[in-house]
C-alpha cells in the first residue's frame, strides 16, 4: 500500500472516544487495533463515566492497559473489574507491570480482596530511595563478582530478579547500576588516538548529565561556571517576604526550565541548552520545567512542539512538568495593566520606522516617543481597545517606560505587547493581543519560581531589563546566568538559512542527515549519549564554543567504539569461487560481535564455497606495500579457518574483473597472511548475505567552515554519496531485531517512571539499530528503510521479507592510523 493510501484510511469511529480521556492520537490508535482491547476500553470509558472523570494522559495510558489486561482475561467479574480501574484512578497503581500484577491478582482471588495483601502483591506504596538502589546494586556487585564494564547488561539484567527491588523503576535500577560500575571500575572509556584528552579528561554522559562522579573527578556541574552559581534564595529581592514565599514553594531546591519557542526544530546547540538546565537540576536534585515559549501564533506549529518534546526524551530527560507560556496569559495581562496603573507603561501608535527610529539604535541615543507622556488613565483605555481587537497589527504597542538615560539598549523602552491577528494554537481567538518575549520570560520565570534563570550570552543585557520589570511589579526576581553557547563550523544553523536549504532542495528535509538538527542527527544514527557526551567534555563557560565537525565526529566515533557490534561487510561486492571446495560446503563459524565488549554477545555466519570480497581488496598487479588480494598472492579472512589464493580471475566484455577463481589454503606450511580481508558468504538457505538496497555516506553539506552569508554558493555539490549493493553478514537481522527490542523495553521503562507521558513509541526508531562495518564505517538504519521482520513478535526468527527495502545511513567514517598497512 502507498503512502498516501495509508494516509486516505478512514480514522477508527472510537478514536475520538478514546482521545476523550486524555489518550495522545497513536496510543487511540493502537488501542483500536485489537477489536477485543478496543471493546473493552470503550465499555470501561462508557460503564464508569471516565470522560468525565479528567484522567491525565498517564492514567488514561493505564485504563487503556486494563483494557488491554481485560481483553485476555476470562475471570474478571465486575466487582474486580472496578475495584482495579478504581486503584487506577486515586493514583494506586501507577505503572503498567502494576495493572498487569493487579489483573493477575483479581483473576486468583475473590472479592471482596484483602487490600493489604493487593498492596503488597500489586507494588502499591512501594518506595525505595536512589541510595538505597545503590546499595542493592553495589552488594550484588560483589556478591556475583562482576569485573569490569563488559558485564554491564548482564548486571541490570540480574539485579531486576533480586527481589527487593520488583517494583523499583527500571530506570533507576539502570541508573544505579551505571553509577555503581562507575565507582567500581572507574569511567568507561574507549580506546583513544595518541594525543588526545587522557582517561581522566573524559567524563562520561551518564555521569556528566546525572550529576555522578567518581571520588577524584568533579562533574561540569561542580566546578567553572556551574560550580560557581548562586544557591537558591541568595538572588536579591526588593522585598523580602518574596524570598521567604520562593524558598517555602521550592523547600529551597533548585528549579529549573528550558524554554524553547515552537518556530522550528531544535538543532545541536539547543543540546546544550537541554543538558545544562536539565543536568543542572538533576544533579542538584531539583527540578525542570520544559515551557513553551508560545507568544508568536504567527511562527508557531504543531509539528514543533511535538518534536521539541520527543527530542528531550531522546536525550534522555523528562520534564518535571510541561508548561506553556500562554498558561499564564490572563497574569500577563493583569501585570501589564499594573505596569500602566503604576506609570510604568504607555500605549504607543509610532509606526514600525517611527519606534526604531526613537530607539535611536543605529546612533546609539534614543529619544522619547510622542505617547511616552500620556495620562495613565488614557493608556489604561487605549490597551483595553486594543485587547478588544480595535487596532489592526502595528497600529498599536504597549512599550515599557524604562530609563532613556542608561546606556543599555535594552532599557529603552522596550515593546511588553503587540497587536496580532492570528489565532493562538492553545487559546483561539481570545487575545488579539500578545506579549513580547522581553515581557514575558522573566515574569514566566517569576511565576515558575525559577531558581536559575540560565541562558545564553547573547542574553546578558537583557538581565538589567529582567529585573528592572520584576522590581517594576514587585513580584519574585529570579537570577540569570549566561553561559557561551554551543556552535558547529562547517554547518549552518540559522532557522532561516536551513528552512531555505530544505525549501530549495538543497537537502531533503529538516532531518537531512547532512544538517546539524537534532532530528538529523537522530535520523543519521547518533546515539543521544553521544551528544551529551561531547557537550560534557567542552564544559560551560561564558565563552562561545565553536567546534569543528571533525571534533565532534570524533566525540561520536569514541562513543560507538564500545558500545556497538562489529559485522562483516563488503561495499562493492567481487564474487569469489573457491575452487577446491564442494558445491554444497556449509561451515557455520561463531564469532563475537564485539572482540572487547563480550556483554554484546556472539553469532554465527556460514562460509561457503561461493564467497563475496570487496572489490577493492583486489589487484590485477602486485606490489610490495601491497598486503591484499592479487592473482598468485595468499590473504586472510576475518575470522574464517583458512586463508585463500588467488588462482584466476573472470572479465566481462568491457574488462573488468567480475569473478575470483580462489583456493583454500589448508597445508601445515601455509604462512600466517600480512593481511585479512572481509567477506561474506553466498548461502540462500540462511538469507546470507543481507544485501543493502541504498548505502548513504554523507560528506560536509558546506566548504568552509564558516559558510558566507551567500551560503548557497559554499554548498557541496557532492555532498552525499549513494552506494547501491553493499552486502552484510546475516548476523545483522538478529542484531536489528534485538536493538528494537531492547529500545522498546528501555521506552517503556521510561514511560512507566515518567509523570508526564505514556508514549513508548516516540523514542523507538530504526536508527537504534548501529553497528560497525568491520574496518569501514559506523552505519545506523534508516527511517526510509522497509523491514517486516522488526515490526513481529519476539521469538519470531528474523529474516528479509518480500518488499523489504535497507538503507543504511553512515553515521561517521573509520578514523584509521595513517601508517596503516595496505
């Protein structure tokens, strides 16, 4: 089926049933695909009135779940029925394994249920400290005798049975036993080229983003500009009891927020952003808000938000709460009047020219404007016109009366709310008016009893106008800090200039792997940790971070170095006939997927008589810094039994060598080869080898490094690079299927400890699925890829299907010692 008959599918009748108690779009849609979980959950929506009932979106996942529950049961009578949906609904039961345990238990016993009993079957009230987890984790550490980082997936694996720990978040079990490895081993660490940071300059992104550190190393928030930021309650205040009221809201922890505006897609300086308002938190066991900076319907789209939120929790973070800055309209509107009431505002009619000409700052002096003197009682009357809509977009501004006299531009009269005929995503056709970010984020921020109000450099005179309009009001002043922030040479990442590229086919898309968004870089295969990584190792200062490329890719390929399978592959396939074997010679070799990293695990590959090398690892003519394959001359196989020779070799028409006559060199005399070359096996029964319909390698989209402002003119022309044909050893199904379903249950771990979602599906992607092509490239798959097998059940073996159709995306190159032998 295409993709827009897919599209052109009528929605199911009870979707919009299903969305009514607060279920997002897909999880409705999953539910409608099971007729019997379908049923159930509508007649539990209809049977207990639960739309009127104003469910959250995780009760509403958890109801959705009893349904899935009740649908495979044949023993729940109404009574247990309710009286589970009940513990559901006053915040007993608060994950999924809790409702699956609670089913189970009403299907064994009768009602009516000993409620302690239930409890303590179901995990209800269980509680249990990260330090108390720890303690768990470091015992069976030593119990077991683990030794070293290899073991790490066999470790969380065991410490989930120990029985203590049942109802413990998976996610913090994970935490632990990282924090534990981290304290027993000391940080994970990759091998490393000569000459670059030692062991002890690396810090790893799990340690870096939760605040972990082992006892002689400080976290990037211990120490520079982090280290030296306020406790909280020490900003001034103008007067005192505001102190007081902050400290009693916050218990004195610190909060807090990262405050994007839904006009665009993140891109890879926003991961700074997120990792220090995020970590910052974290690691001071406070909390963070994520809050959209929604005050612009005329830029704002629902894609974004939707992206913005995914992409927080690709990294890894969950919001404390999700906020939007049009909460809090009916207050901003509310001190905005105060602000007039208090002759601190004025309506202004000035033209667009007229007020940037007042501003004066082309000449660096402003001058009053012609209203800035009006009566109060007149401004008062003229904003209520233009909250009522009387005044078209420009006709009107509420601007701040500050001080001219300052030398900081932004205290002159700046613009607190606008005239804009728009509706508002949230709020509809209410306002016909909406206010400045100026005005906004700090008043935002107040209400938000933010702590650490972080931001960065380019927002260091706006500080003086901050706390100027908190002082004005009289409400909360939080304190800001800027710190440098985060930039990529070679790259672009100017909303404008990219929307430009995508419009303009220049790339394919916001996601193009050749861009610097975080979607790209998602959809390219580049782990999260990685990124956070690379932005724990620069630190945070108030000095900006211009970083090459090359940097950054190397940051990545460390990352991957021990953390993803190796697998055999070839790019440009030469079939090779290995003569002195028989036609039906089948050899199934194990092999590890990792020869350091035994947690990844072992496979097994076929070697046959009919084998493919890549064409480059052959020569018609011989040399002595030649090591490879040339006619006459004997070179190994990774990890295969024998070495081969080259005996003869076939041509087509046109001369091109399009087959290896080869023998199997088995003899006791046979010489250890200077070199081994990849391979894969021609074996049709195991479905080897996995042949690769689109292999994309992506080169620098720009040829400077820091493309002009006619960047259309710097862009490479040979950009990306296309391989079609590139073969795989078989042992790629089985790890694509594992890393989905590995990425699943990491998901639902986190949708299961989080207070603010149920979707698991969001932080699942075909780009989980990375590996290294042996002595090539690092490859993910991509999201154009189609493959039935990783959409089946577990236990199903994996294998292509027909229509299948891989792309694998390089997600960086092999960074190979210049000496290397040929």
């Amino acid at each position: 089926m295409s993709k827009s008959a897919k599209e052109a599918k009528p929605e199911d009748p009870l979707v919009p049933l299903f969305k009514s108690i607060g279920l997002t779009q897909s999880k409705a849609a999953e539910a409608c695909k099971s007729p019997k979980t379908a049923a159930a959950l509508k007649n539990l929506i209809e049977n207990y009135s639960l739309v009127s009932r104003g469910l959250d979106e995780k009760q509403a996942g958890l109801v959705s779940a009893l349904a899935g529950q009740l649908a495979k049961s044949n023993d729940i009578n109404a009574q247990s029925e309710k009286y589970v949906l009940d513990r559901i609904l006053d915040g007993k039961l608060k994950s999924v394994d809790q409702v699956t345990a609670a089913v189970k238990y009403a299907e064994s016993h009768s009602v009516p249920f000993d409620d302690a009993d239930f409890d303590k079957e179901c995990g209800v009230g269980f509680s249990i400290t990260p330090e108390q987890i720890l303690e768990q984790v470091t015992n069976y550490i030593v119990s077991t005798a683990v030794a070293g980082w290899g073991n790490l997936g066999a470790t969380i694996s065991g410490v989930k049975a120990i029985p203590e720990l049942r109802w413990a978040s998976p996610l913090e079990i994970k935490n632990a036993v990282e924090q534990a490895f981290l304290n027993a081993f000391g940080p994970k660490q990759a091998a490393q080229p000569k000459g670059k940071e030692s062991k002890k300059d690396a810090k790893p992104a799990a340690a870096a983003a939760s605040g972990s550190s082992s006892s002689t190393q400080k976290t990037v928030f211990e120490e520079g500009f982090l280290g030296a930021l306020h406790k909280p309650g020490e900003n001034p205040q103008i007067h005192p009891h505001l102190r007081e009221q902050h400290l009693a809201t916050t218990k004195g922890a610190v909060w807090t927020r990262f405050p994007p505006e839904p006009n665009g897609y993140l891109h890879i300086g926003h991961s700074k952003a997120i990792f220090v308002n995020f970590g910052y938190a974290a690691f001071h066991g406070g909390k963070c808000y994520l809050r959209y900076d929604d005050t612009n319907p005329e830029k704002e789209e629902g894609r974004y938000f939707e992206s913005i939120l995914e992409i927080i929790r690709w990294l890894g973070y969950e919001p404390w709460k999700i906020t939007y800055s049009s909460d809090y309209f009916d207050q901003l509107y509310d001190l905005a009047v105060e602000l007039i009431r208090r002759d601190k505002a004025y309506v202004c009619h000035c033209s667009k020219e007229q007020i940037k000409i007042d501003r004066g700052l082309s000449v660096g002096k402003p001058k009053p404007c012609i209203h800035r003197d009006r009566p109060v009682a007149e401004s008062l009357v003229e904003f209520e016109k233009m909250k009522n809509g009387s005044y078209r977009p420009q006709e009107a501004n509420l601007r701040m009366k500050q001080d001219l006299e300052d030398g900081n531009p932004q205290m002159w009269d700046l613009t607190a709310y606008r005239v804009l005929d728009k509706p508002h995503h949230r709020t509809g056709d209410k306002w016909k008016i909406y206010p400045t970010y100026d005005f906004t984020h700090c008043l935002v921020d107040s209400m938000e009893n933010i702590s650490h109000s972080l931001c960065t450099t380019e927002f260091i005179l706006s500080r003086q106008s901050y706390d100027w309009l908190c002082d004005a009001v009289e409400v909360y002043k939080p304190r800001q800090s800027e710190y440098g922030r985060l930039n990529i040479e070679g790259t672009v990442m100017s909303k404008r200039k990219i929307l430009a590229l995508v419009d303009e086919g220049f790339v394919n898309g916001w996601d193009d792997p050749r861009l610097y968004t975080l979607i790209a870089l998602r959809r390219r295969g580049v782990p999260p940790g990685a990124i956070l990584s690379f932005v724990s190792t620069l630190g945070v200062s108030t000095a900006p971070s211009n970083i090459e490329i090359n940097r950054f890719e190397q940051t990545v390929r460390q990352y991957l170095e021990g953390s993803v399978a190796r697998l055999l592959m070839v790019m440009k396939p030469l079939k090779v006939t290995i003569e002195n074997l028989p036609e039906d010679h089948i050899e199934w070799i194990e092999k590890p997927l990792h020869p350091k990293v035994a947690a990844l695990g072992n496979t097994k590959i076929p070697f046959t008589r009919n084998i493919y090398i890549d064409a480059d690892d052959f020569r018609l003519e011989d040399s002595k810094d030649y090591f490879r394959l040339a006619p006459g001359k004997i070179v190994g196989l990774f990890q295969a039994p024998h070495p081969i020779s080259c005996t003869s070799y076939k041509t087509d028409d046109s001369g091109k060598v399009v087959e290896l006559i080869c023998r199997l060199e088995t003899g006791k005399d046979v010489k250890k080869p200077k070199a081994f070359i990849q391979w894969v096996a021609d074996h049709a029964p195991s479905g080897s080898p996995v042949r690769v319909d689109e292999t994309r390698i992506f080169h620098r989209l720009f040829k400077s490094d820091n493309p002009p402002s006619d960047f259309r003119s710097d862009i490479n022309p040979d950009s990306l690079e296309i391989v079609k044909g590139a073969m795989v050893e078989i042992g790629f199904w089985e790890l694509a299927k594992r890393s989905i379903v590995e990425a699943r249950r990491e998901s639902k771990a986190r949708a299961d400890a989080s207070a603010t979602s149920t979707d698991v599906d969001s932080l699942v992607g075909k780009e989980c699925v990375r590996f290294q092509g042996l002595r090539i490239a690092y490859f993910a798959l991509d999201k154009d890829s189609r493959a039935a097998c990783l959409e089946e059940a577990e236990g199903v073996a994996p294998a292509r299907k027909q229509g299948d159709y891989l792309v694998l995306n390089q997600i960086v190159s092999l960074k190979e010692d210049a000496g290397k032998a040929l």
